[in-house]
C-alpha cells in the first residue's frame, strides 16, 4: 500500500517526512499506542468514508486507556479526516489514526507527555483482488477480555494477531482461526468471524473478540432481510458442520471463507452474497440508509 506524503499530524497538515518518531519513542519499546482502521471508498457520489464518526469515536475510547486528555474530540478528529482526504484527493484509500509516545522515558508508565495524534492515509487498488480466504485453527489462544480490554484498538495487541498470522502461512493458509480462552472460535488475525448454518448467521459473542464495526453493520444488513444474526459460543465442530462462513473487517468488508483446514464452504452461499452485494451497495452509497456514510 504506498502512502500518502501528506499527513494530519497534531493539528495541521504536514509532510510525513517531518513526523518521524525517536527510537526511544515509547510506544516502540512498549506496544502503547492506539489506532483506527478507516475505509473510503471512491464512489459516483464522491469520495465516501464509511462509519467515520464510529470509528473516531472507537479511537477515542480506545486511547483513554492511557489516562491522557487529549486537545481533539471525535468530531474534531473527523474533521480532520475530511479535512486530509480533501487535500490529498485520496479517494479508494485506507485511512489510519494513531496515537503514539515519543519517549517517555523507560518505565513501563510513560513519565512525559509527548504523546501524538497523527493521521495517515495509504493507497488502495481500485478492484479489490483477493475473492477467499483459506483459514486454519491457530495454535496462539486470542488474548481474552480479562487480560487486556480487548474491545480497544491497542498496538501491543496486534503481537497476537501476528504470531496466527505467520503461523498459519507457514502452513500454506492464508490466514488463521484463534481459539478463545474457553477454545470456542474468537475471531481471525485482524477480522470478526461468523458462520451461515442453514438459513441463519451466527457468530462468537462479544466477550473475546474486538467487536468490529463491520460486524454491528451486518447486524443491521441482516436484520434489514429478516435475519437475526445469533451472537453465541461456537466450537470448532460447529465451523466445521456450517455451510458457509466469512469474515467481517474495515479493510475487506465481508469476505467469503473458502476452507477451514479440510473442510470447504460455500462461497456462493445465497445468504452470503445477499450480504456481500447490499454490503457493497452500502458502501457505494447506493443502499436506503446511507446516515453512515460521509462524502468528502
Ligand atoms: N478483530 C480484530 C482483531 C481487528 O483488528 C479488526 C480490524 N479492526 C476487526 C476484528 C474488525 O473490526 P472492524 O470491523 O471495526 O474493522
């Protein structure tokens, strides 16, 4: 993904060159940043940034972790958004906040506060090329809810997701399944999960999981076609017996799961792709509800 020169960087628009964070930074050392994953999307309407004020709300709470009172609040921070989307014209693009301690000195409690605020945006292709994933179960457990507030976007956290990452492209798949502490399915690296058995959706409850922005918007496209998408436990046996499965995140939206390990799922499952199109249609800013979308 290239990224853009121009970044939004405490305030002002500034040139990425002149951000650079010291090596004694903190969050380098120590995992203590928090970031957001946002998506435009270049669209006949204009540049469309999806679910902005939820994800820089996400952001926000996310952040409070550190005990810092920040000079922004959400809707400054989207502001700013628009503000850089407009100067770049960046239009289908991956829109990335981040809040970082550059130094802070050794203790694991940052004992300055030269915290940041910066906000970057990368590049992305105009077709999306990946169809399917292939997934295993991972041998890594997902870090659970009373180790670490998990509903929070934390840097540190993404250790987790990384270790299920190379492992299971070790193993010739692309991605894997993380097992939460009671070894039901969690989610995957960097995705909610969820299943269609017959006719009905479930996927893991809220308990281990980062509970995504795109999952609550396929609540709601689900229920829009009188579907109750069940939020419960699901074990390992449950994925296998299931018809279909896809997964639920900001960067790919819902994407279809071709297999897990020996077992394959239907890719074209009608629900599915149900889901898939009014998702699409959502984000082009061509489906009836279109509160969530802002137009740059
Ligand atoms: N789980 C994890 C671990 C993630 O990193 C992400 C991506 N932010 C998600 C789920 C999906 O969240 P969202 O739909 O808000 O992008």
């Amino acid at each position: 993904m290239k990224i853009y020169p121009l970044v939004w960087f405490d305030g002002q628009i500034t040139c990425l060159d002149e951000t650079s964070p010291s090596i004694a930074a903190h969050t380098l050392h120590y995992g203590t940043g928090a970031f957001e994953g946002i998506r435009a999307y270049n669209t006949a309407h204009g540049t469309l940034i999806f679910r902005l004020a939820d994800h820089m709300n996400r952001f926000v709470y996310s952040l409070s972790v550190f005990n810092k009172s920040i000079p922004w609040d959400g809707q400054q921070l989207c502001q700013a958004t628009i503000e850089l989307v407009r100067t770049t014209k960046a239009k289908n693009c991956y829109i990335r906040p981040i809040f970082y301690f550059d130094d802070g000195g050794l203790e694991i409690a940052p004992t300055y506060n030269q915290y940041h605020i910066a906000i970057l945006i990368f590049e992305l292709p105009e077709s999306e090329t990946i169809q399917s994933l292939r997934l295993c179960i991972s041998p890594w457990q997902r870090i659970n809810g009373s180790a670490l507030p998990i509903d929070k976007k934390l840097t540190g956290f993404y250790i987790n997701s990384l270790l299920a990452k190379l492992n299971a492209q070790q193993r010739g798949f692309d991605d894997a399944i993380l097992l939460d502490i009671d070894n039901n399915i969690a989610e995957t690296s960097i995705a909610n999960i969820a299943f269609c058995v017959d006719n009905t959706l479930i996927t893991p409850s809220r308990t281990n999981i980062l509970p995504g922005i795109t999952r609550d918007t396929v609540f709601k496209l689900s229920a829009d076609i009188g579907i109750t998408m069940q939020e419960r436990p699901i074990t390992i046996e449950d994925a296998h017996q299931a018809q279909a499965c896809f997964i639920m995140g900001t960067l790919r939206g819902i994407l279809p799961i071709s297999s897990l390990e020996s077992t394959a799922y239907d890719v074209h499952h009608p629900l599915l792709q149900r889901l898939i199109d009014n998702y699409q249609k959502l984000v082009q800013g061509d489906y009836t509800d279109s509160a969530w979308n802002q137009i740059v």
